[in-house]
C-alpha cells in the first residue's frame, strides 16, 4: 500500500513539473514576456495608445485672378506657418483616430503695376488667422522598421471644419493724384479694395506620415497634408477709376487646395494591452 501511494505521489507530481513547461500552464509571473507582454498560446495582444500631440510646419497656398486687366494686376503667394494640436487612439500601430484643432492662416496679396509713368508699385494685403476642427482617420500601409517594427508609413483622410463667419476683413480706398512730372500728364487713380471671407463649409483631407516610437511614451514623425475645400473662401474685389480711361474691376481669389508639411511630436499618455482570443 505504501509503495502504491508512493508511485501515485510521484507520478502527478512528474505530472506537473513536465506541464509546466509549456506556456499556457504557467503562472504569469513564469511565462515569456515579449517587448512588455506575456505570451500565450491560445491569445493575441494588441496595443492601445492614447495620445496628445503637436504639429507645425509649413503652408503652401496659391491664388488667382479673374483678370490680371493687361498686366495691371500681380499676387504674391499665399503661404505661410501654421500648427495644430491633436488627441488621438492608436490601436496597434494599425489604425487611428484623430481630432485636431488647426490654426490655419489665410492670407491675400496683390499689387498694382502704375502704368501712367509714376516709378511706383502699389500693394494691398489682408490676413486672417482661421480656427478650424479636423477628425481624420489612419492606416498603416507599410512598416518601414522591420526589426523593432515601430516605424510605419501612414495613410490619411479625414474631413475638416472651418470657424468662420461671412464678413468683410479690411477694405482700401486710395486715391493716386495726378503729380507733375518731366513725362507730362499722369493719371489719376481711385483704387478701392474689399478683403472678405465666404460662408464656412466641409472641407477634405488628404496625405502620407511617417512616424516612429523613439521611446515608450514619444512619437515623431514627418508628414505632407493635401486640404481641400472651396474655392475663393477668402477672396478680394478689386475696383479702380482712371482719369483716362475706363473703370475697371476684377476678383483675387484664394485656392481651394492647400499642402501642409511639417514635423509631429506626441505623446502616449496611455498604453493598454488587450488579450484577445486567437481566431480559429
């Protein structure tokens, strides 16, 4: 009977050393951890990280008229700095969701060639510094990193909203007198000029971001932006008289597209791990 217990005792015991060998059996504490996480045969993991972020860069905007009148009329470009601040999830370095709030300048230039013999270039230029709230939406298309596999190309789309109302920014009325001079008679100008802003409406986002965990908590990254939105949102009527000639009139407007690159930092302020049960 004795020996009989004593088989018994030692075969369960036999019993357990050898299925703790295998990962399922073991308590937590003993199993394999991978970059953080417990391995498990019959689960998955997945990240999620919570983050808040900052973006900067550049804004490249372009403008038109809708008659240069002969030469009379010129714009410079429109671009300018802009930033945003953003609060996102990111599932798995897969997919994520993102709202932003963007500080989005607007600015119109023109000039004026004086073709009745005055040596003397004439320009006219207003600004506004929109608010806007953007929600856009990312997926991984390409993992550059493959060792640590924290470096990923994203793809990204996503809709935005101006804060504005429609109304007049800055007006001019300059009146150019006739000035006496060794070519004889010049003419005599009434230029007048209205900045205004359009009704506010939906506009798209379009672009490509490179970005890598440097550490546990922060992100860069790199990234070109394409915008979208309506044409002449901001936008100038240009009116002038002439002593010699007929009043003439035209429209600068500014273009409905716009290409944002800058640098993005940001911080995972939560990490949390889900163990998901493997598909069959």
């Amino acid at each position: 009977m004795k020996a009989l217990t004593l088989f018994s005792f030692l075969f369960f015991f036999s019993l357990q050393i050898f299925s703790q060998e295998h990962e399922y059996y073991k308590l937590p504490k003993e199993r394999k951890i991978r970059d953080g996480q417990i391995t498990l045969p019959n689960l998955r993991t997945e990240d999620v990280y919570w983050y808040m972020g900052l973006k900067g860069g550049y804004k490249i905007q372009g403008n038109s008229f809708s008659s240069d009148l002969d030469n009379q009329l010129f714009s410079t470009n429109s671009n300018d700095l802009y930033w945003e601040a953003n609060l996102g999830v990111n599932k798995n370095d897969v997919y994520q969701l993102e709202l932003s709030y963007i500080r989005n300048p607007l600015k119109l230039e023109w000039g004026l060639n004086d073709k009745s013999g005055r040596p003397i270039t004439y320009f006219f230029i207003s600004r506004k510094l929109q608010q806007e709230a953007a929600f856009s939406f990312k997926r991984r298309i390409l993992t550059l990193d493959k060792v640590t596999r924290k470096t990923r190309l994203n793809l990204i789309a996503g809709i935005k909203y101006p804060f504005r109302s429609q109304e007049t920014i800055s007006t001019y009325d300059v009146f150019l007198p006739t000035l006496p001079s060794s070519q004889g008679f010049q003419d005599t100008l009434d230029v007048q000029s209205e900045f205004s802003l359009t009704k506010p409406g939906l506009g798209g986002i379009l672009g490509l971001e490179i970005i890598g965990r440097v550490a546990e908590v922060l992100e860069i990254g790199v990234y070109a932006k394409y915008f979208i939105e309506k044409k002449g949102s901001f936008y100038s009527d240009i009116n002038f008289d002439s002593t010699l000639g007929p009043a003439q009139n035209s429209q600068q407007f500014l273009n409905g597209t716009s290409i944002m690159t800058g640098i993005n930092i940001r911080w995972n302020f939560i990490h949390t791990i889900q163990y998901l049960a493997e598909k069959p």
